[in-house]
C-alpha cells in the first residue's frame, strides 16, 4: 500500500474513533439536543470513504474537490472547536493535496 494511503486511513480511522467515542459520550448524556443520528451519519460515511480507499475506487479530487465531510459536520456540531471537525478538516486537506 502506499504511504500516501496509509495515512489517508489513519486520518479516517482517527475520525472514525473520535465519532464512536462521542457516540458512546452520547447514550451516557442524553442530552436534550442528541447528536447521534448525525454522528451515525458520519460514521457510515467514514467507513464507506475507508472502503473505497481501501478498493481504490476513490475518485481524484482534481486539487480541489471535497468530500463535503467538514462541511457536514460543521453544519451541525458545537462547538466548532471539537476534536471531529478538527479531524475531518484534516481527512479533507489531505484528500485535496494527495488524491
């Protein structure tokens, strides 16, 4: 596998384990405003982005194509600051600069 692919899927295996965490964060709260559909939401995209990386079947970016991952999140997400949009920013940068 390539080294640019390897840490492609860490980056995804990083965001994949921050939204698990919340999600298990999430059924321990119950807030009144739930982020769990959402934060599902993310992760089935997560793995569906891992698998066709994995596949390569990944579509190239072109240099500057999204994923649309951080835009999502963002719409959603408080505070902007958290620990998963950081890191589907970064899943997003290294797509656009690798693929």
């Amino acid at each position: 596998m390539e080294p640019q692919t390897e840490e492609f899927l860490k980056l995804i295996n990083q965001a994949i384990e921050i939204a698990q965490q919340m999600c298990r964060d999430q059924q321990l709260k119950q807030p009144e405003f739930s982020y769990s559909q959402h934060l599902n939401g993310v992760l089935n995209v997560l793995q569906s982005l891992k698998n066709q990386t994995l596949t390569g079947n990944l579509e190239s970016s072109g240099g500057s194509g999204t994923l649309g991952l951080a835009r999502n999140v963002a719409d959603w997400i408080e505070p902007l600051d958290s620990p998963l949009l950081h890191a589907v920013g970064l899943i997003e940068q290294y797509y656009q600069q690798h693929f």
